[in-house]
C-alpha cells in the first residue's frame, strides 16, 4: 500500500559512478539484495549518518574510512540483514565485506564504505554476500537500468523503488544530478535518511559538499517521520565525481543547491508516500513561531501522534486530536487564543476553540483525501518549518507484527 502513483524516472549517466547489483540470497533467494557503486579517482564522498546509539557496525565503519582520509572508489550495500547489535562479529564482518572488495577491485579497504539495512541483532549471512560480490562488480555500468536495479536492490520493506533526477545548466556546462533511497518503515531520521545515495558530475571541493548535504538533509530527510523511530543504520552519501562542471560562483551553488535540495525532498517524500501500511500522505506546516526549532517541535508533536495519525486513516474530522498534540507540544508560554489551525482550506481553531463557521462536513471532506495539508500558525513569531508525515493504519502493525515471519 502506498499513496499515489510513481514511476522510477529515467536516469542519464553521471560520468565517474557505476553501479552493479545481484541477487546474493541475503534477503530471500530471486531477489536483488546486494549493490556496489564505484566511484572514479578524484571524486568527493561525503556522507550523514544515524545518530542512534546503537548505530549499526557499518555505520561505524563507514565513518571511520570516510575520516581516513583515502579517496572513496566503491560503496557497498547490502539488504535483508542491518549487522546492528551485533557486537564485534558485526564489526569483524563489516571489515572483511571491505577487505574482500578492496581485494576483487584492487583497492584498499579503507577506500570502501559498507552499508547494511534489515533485520537487527542477527549476524550478517557472510557467505552469502561475499559470494555476491563478483557478480554485482560484474554488473557494473552507468546506464539508467543500473540505477533502478540498484534502487531495487537495497529495498527492504519498501514497495517501491525510489529515484529522483534533475539537470541544470551552470556558468561552465550541464552538471546532472541522480539519487535513491530506501525507507518504509522505522522512519525518522534524524540525521539524513534509511538509506541514500545521491551522485552528480559536478566539480564541489569537500568542504562545500558536506555544507550542501548537511543543509539540504535539514529541508528533506530531517523533516519525515512515519513512526517516530530513528533507526540504527540511517546514511545518506553525496558523491561529487568532478567530471563535469565545476561551481564557479555563488549564483551556480544557488542554482546547485536548489537542484539537489530537489532530489533530496522529492526521495524524501517519496519515502512517506510509501510509508509502511500508508495511506495518506500529509503536510504540516507550522508557522508564527519563535523559532525553527520550535516551529519544528509542534510539527513533530503532531506528526508523532497515533491519535491524530489514525483519524487520518479513518478519515475522521477529529480536530481535537490536532489541537491536544498542538496544546503538548514544548513551546514555553504558549497563548493559545493566538493559535489558528487549518485543515486544507477549512479553519478548525481560532481563539483557544473551534472557528466560528466550521462544518464537520467541510472538515471531513477534507480528511478523505489522500493528500493532506494542516497548516498551524502560533501567532507569536516569524519562523516558521514544514515536516511531512503518513496515517497509522492496520497493515503498519501487521507489517510489523510479521517483519520477521
């Protein structure tokens, strides 16, 4: 179940990024669950990841051999098994998934990034992957259908695969700009995504690329939740190969950044349409408020609550339930008589109460779409921030009730 209609765009090559895949039998026999990317000499990686405690051994890894220093030349992922809470086996296994690499490819470990996503707390089937690898790296090329393999070969419970591509002319020529994404369920990042992976043959030295990708994660991967769970193995990876044109003035990193934020939002939403057991895909938007963060705070509040998710589903007009996670929000002297909140284009609350005029039919009418908007307003500031989420329905607890089955 998922909300809307999508279609995997057709994706041109980004000289200097190919990309391979297999079916390895990590996940279920048939099915792609292995992808390698390799990356040209010279390109920039810079990568976001989970800032779960737990973080899973790949996470670990990844950033350790990003720090190192060595140009990034192959990215490793994996589905069916996250290799989190798996203690030193893990990281024993995310090391030798690298080593055994770096060996096919003749590269150094510390020049690959291992990714995992799946189950937690089981050791990963390393058989099975390394037994993979020679048939990903034979897979290996720069078409449009080796980046939808590779979208399909990290999905986990995901519906569908998830892509987004734009173009745009800068001062020195065309740069292109291509991404995909994983992400169904245990969704709110808190950092940058489940899993991400963006590439473009624009020239950006390291430091101007991870303040593109930091920023651009706040607008898009950081503004999702589908049930408030940040998962151990969230990462996202901006890959600049430098075998096109390079930023030459602040008017190209505008136009760039308004390129890549576009990706980014567009996986990102792309992730809450297939929101596991999702129905409704909703906006929030929180306005007058001090500040983003607090502007933020009542977003999530809102998007968090199973109460206003399942009024969703069930289309109910059961506004009370937006104004109660609005009143509970962290917001320090709040004045509620100041707040107003909307329902597309039905006022609910104005004055501490129900607008004068509202209609349960004009509310519900509302709530039976499958796109949502719900607009609040705090009246006491300028700041404002937009998060998306999805409804709570039946088949998110049955997913997860069988995740494992």
């Amino acid at each position: 179940m998922a909300v809307g209609d999508s279609i995997f765009p057709a994706m041109g090559p980004i000289p200097g990024v190919r990309l391979g895949s297999a079916m390895a039998g990590i996940k279920k026999p048939g099915r792609r669950d292995l992808v390698v990317i390799e990356v040209a000499p010279g390109a920039r990686v810079s990568g976001t990841f989970t800032r779960n405690a737990f973080c899973a051994a790949p996470v670990h890894v990844a950033r350790q051999h990003l720090a190192a220093g060595d140009a990034v030349r192959y990215l490793v992922i994996n589905t069916g098994n996250a290799n989190a809470g798996t203690g030193e086996i893990g990281m024993r296994d995310a090391h030798a998934t690298c080593q055994a690499l770096a060996e096919l490819a003749e590269v150094s470990a510390d020049q690959v990034l291992p990714f995992s996503t799946g189950v937690i707390g089981e050791p990963l089937p390393m058989e099975q992957l390394l037994g993979g690898l020679p048939e990903a790296l034979d897979q290996l090329d720069d078409g449009g259908d080796a980046w939808a393999l590779a979208a399909e070969g990290i999905l986990t419970t995901d519906t569908r695969t998830k892509g987004a591509t734009r173009q745009v002319t800068l001062k020195q020529g065309t740069v292109t700009l291509n991404g995909i994404a994983k992400g169904s369920g245990m969704i709110r990042p808190d950092m940058a995504t489940m899993l991400g992976f963006v590439a473009t043959d624009a020239a950006i030295e390291s430091e101007r690329l991870d303040a593109l990708l930091r920023e651009g994660v706040k607008r898009s991967f950081n503004s999702i939740t589908v049930d408030s769970d940040t998962s151990t193995n969230d990462a996202c990876m901006l890959i600049a190969t430098g075998q096109g044109a390079a930023l030459a003035d602040d008017d190209d990193e505008r136009i760039f950044r308004q390129a890549l934020d576009e990706v980014l939002v567009e996986l990102a939403q792309a992730i809450i349409r297939d929101g596991e057991g999702a129905t409704k895909f909703v906006t929030l938007n929180v306005s007058g408020a001090l500040s983003v963060e607090e502007a933020r705070e009542v977003a999530f509040t809102v998007a968090h609550s199973p109460l206003v998710k399942t009024a969703l589903y069930a289309s109910d007009a059961n506004w009370g339930r937006i104004l109660a996670a609005v009143g509970r929000a962290r917001v320090e002297d709040f004045d509620v008589d100041r707040v107003t909140i909307d329902l597309g284009d039905v006022r609910l609350v104005e004055n501490g109460g129900r607008a004068e005029g509202y209609s349960e039919d004009a509310g519900s009418a509302v709530m039976a779409a499958e796109e949502i908007t719900i607009a609040i307003d705090l009246g006491r500031g300028d700041a404002a921030a937009r998060v998306w989420t999805s409804d709570l329905s039946h088949d998110y607890v049955s997913i997860n009730a069988d995740y494992r089955s």
